[in-house]
C-alpha cells in the first residue's frame, strides 16, 4: 500500500490501483492530473476516514 494525504494506492499483480480519496479531494484535479501514469480504478474509489486526520 502507498498511503498519502490525498489518496491510497495498492500495488497489485495488474498494476497500481487507486482505493481510497481524502473526503473534499477532487480526484482529477488534484490526484490524477498530477501523477505521471493512470493508476487503475475499480468502480468509485471509497472515501478515507476522517478520522485519520484529526
């Protein structure tokens, strides 16, 4: 698992998949658009805890 302030990623067999977003993160804007690849995406990725930043 790669864990940010934005997102979590995994690592999988087919490639890095995006699985999580920080809540009030727009997902293109402020994580894909800056990456330098497209990690794979299964459906909606699922909104981190907020608990975690607090």
């Amino acid at each position: 698992m790669y864990i940010t302030e934005r997102a979590v990623f995994e690592l999988r067999n087919d490639g890095v998949c995006l699985t999580e977003i920080a809540h009030g993160i727009d997902l293109q804007t402020q994580v894909l658009d800056l990456m330098d690849f497209k990690p794979k995406v299964d459906g909606v990725p699922k909104i981190m805890d907020s608990k975690i930043f607090s």
